[in-house]
C-alpha cells in the first residue's frame, strides 16, 4: 500500500507540473509563452545574466476587498476613477495575486502599468509590463504591448529622474527593456532604431566589443534600411576605437581593414565614407609600420640570413609602394650574397 501510494503522489506531482506553464527569462522564446521571439542576439546580456520572472504571490499586506474577481476588478476602476490610484493599481495588484487564472487578472495587470505610467513611474511601469507580457502573453494583444513596452522606455529614457547629477534607473536596465522589445518582437518596424539606441547603450559605458556586434546584427538583419546605413558608419567608428586603444592587436586591425574596405565598396555614396576612407589609410600606415618592425626584427644578429631575407621579401610582396622599398631590395641584395658564400 505504501509503495502505491508513493507512485500515486509521484504521478500527482508530474501532472501538476505539466500543467503549469513553463517559465523562462523575460523575452526569452517561448520559455516565456513569447511566440515571436528569438534568443539569438549577439551584443545583448546573455539569456542567464537576466532576471528570471517570478510568479506574484498572494500578499499578507494587499488583500482583496471583493468575493469575487469581477467585483474586485470593478472596484479598482471605481477607485481610479476617482483619481484613488494608488488603492485603485493596489486593488489590481491583490486580484493578481488572489485570482492569477481570472480572466480580469491580465485586465488588472494592464491597469497597473497604465496607472504606473500615468504617475510617471516608469520603472515600475516597465517592470509589470514585461510581468504581463511574461505571464499572460495570449490573452493580451502581444505586439500591440511590446510596442507600448518601447514606447515606456523611451519615455523613461527621456524623463530620466537624477539627483544631484546621478541617474535613479541604470543604463543597463534601460538597454534590457530595450533588448527585451527586440526580443519579444523582432520584425517590428521599430527594431532597427531600437537596436542603434542599445549600440549607444553600449558605447556610452565602454562596451565597445558589444556596440559592434549590435551594429553588424542590424546590417544583416535590416541591410536596406537607413538605421543600417547609420550603423555602417558607427560600426567602422567603434571598431576604430578599439583598434586605436589596442594598437597591439594586429588581427583585430586587419579584420577592421577588411571590414572598412567592404563597407567602402558597397557604400561608396555614403555621406560618411571620406571618413571611412581615412581610416582606411590610417589602418594601413599602422600595419605596414608593425610588419616593417617585424621583418627588422628578422634582420638581427639573432636570425639567419635565410629568415631575415624571407622576412624582407614577404614585406615587398604586401607593400610593393613602401617608401622603405629600395632600402630592403638593397639589404635583400646582400643578405642573398652572404647566403650564397
């Protein structure tokens, strides 16, 4: 009797578990009931570096008024309707939480974030609508609210609240939302400036690897649109950045080079291209003078005369035009006779 009633709670545990909804990391595919998201985002926070969404619990401090969620629901209109908003996105927080399968819970959650908004509490406005959009994505109109999601951030992002000079909501959180927008909806016609503005994100704290990776996505996902043609210029402008602080790094400047070469032969009307062109050049002097400094390293007591002389060759043949070139023919020259002796 034992051994079936332990099979019997086992079996009562697995479908209690099949029938709650998998929850996942906000904006993450469908592990958050997202049907129009993707993960695939190189430049974001990864998927575990976010919060994960957690259930709302019912509260020993926010209990409901009303026997029932209908009645609940209609007293939190009436409180809002008299201006009470704070007991009226209360009253919608404890439905939530007391009648989370109620079909006014996802009516009540809406409530809420408009109430937020409307006193201009904007992160706590974000913060319930990804709630919704996490945990009741087919009973509300999906794209429509990630489209008010980004609209919020923008605002939020506009309406900054500082003190003494310093921000209340981090850059960070600001690109998360801004991140999440892209993720819920990622065809929408406001991505591509949507993912400029988590580029300057990036760049506004130093994080220029990611600004990059950001700025490429939007080229190969939006190639024709003028948020591409943006991020064309300010992807050669932030690989420079970093060719410049890591000089040292001769692969990274050569795979700049090749990327600034390609975006000067597809764009070649770009209103920024004489820049980029310039860059080009400057790319180049630097690589010739360490491919120099290389081959006359060769050239050393060290070396044979073979190495050094294979050395100066390999520079000729990458840069037949260097103002160096008749100096190394001539140390060529002599290299060959003391190899031949």
């Amino acid at each position: 009797m034992r051994k079936i009633g332990l099979l019997f709670a086992v079996c009562a545990c697995v479908a209690a578990q099949a029938a709650e909804p998998h929850r996942g990391v906000a904006g993450s595919s469908f592990a958050a009931n997202s049907p129009y998201a993707t993960d695939a985002y190189p430049g974001f926070d990864g998927l575990d570096d976010l919060k994960r969404p957690e259930k709302k619990d019912k509260s020993w401090f926010n209990w409901v008024d009303r026997a029932t969620p209908a009645e609940q629901y209609e007293l939190a209109k009436e409180l809002e309707a008299a201006s009470s908003f704070r007991k009226a996105r209360r009253a919608c927080d404890a439905l939530v939480r007391e009648w989370p399968a109620a079909a006014e819970a996802p009516h009540a959650q809406l409530r809420i974030v408009k109430i937020y908004a409307h006193e201009k509490d904007y992160d706590d406005a974000l913060e319930e609508l990804e709630y919704l959009l996490d945990f009741y994505p087919s009973e509300v109109p999906y794209l429509e609210l990630v489209e008010y999601l980004y609209k919020l951030t923008n605002l939020m992002v506009k309406e900054k609240k500082t003190m003494f000079g310093l921000s209340f909501t981090s850059d960070r959180v600001v690109r998360q939302h801004y991140e999440s927008v892209v993720r819920r909806a990622p065809r929408a016609s406001y991505v591509p400036e949507t993912m400029l503005k988590i580029a300057d994100l990036r760049e506004q704290n130093d994080e220029y690897e990611e600004a990059v990776q950001v700025y490429n996505q939007l080229i190969m996902k939006f190639p024709k649109t003028a948020e591409a043609e943006a991020a064309v210029y300010l992807q050669a402008k932030a690989r420079m950045w970093l060719c410049r602080r890591l000089s040292y790094n001769i692969p990274r400047c050569v795979d700049t080079q090749k990327y600034l070469k390609m975006m000067i032969a597809d764009h070649p009307r770009h209103d920024r291209v004489d820049e980029m062109k310039e860059w080009l050049a400057e790319l180049e002097r630097h690589l010739e003078a360490d491919a120099y400094r290389r081959a006359k390293f060769y050239d050393s007591k060290q070396r044979t005369p073979h190495a050094a002389a294979a050395a100066w060759e390999r520079f000729l043949r990458e840069y037949p035009l260097s103002p160096h070139a008749d100096e190394i023919r001539a140390r060529i020259e002599t290299l060959q006779k003391g190899i031949q002796q």
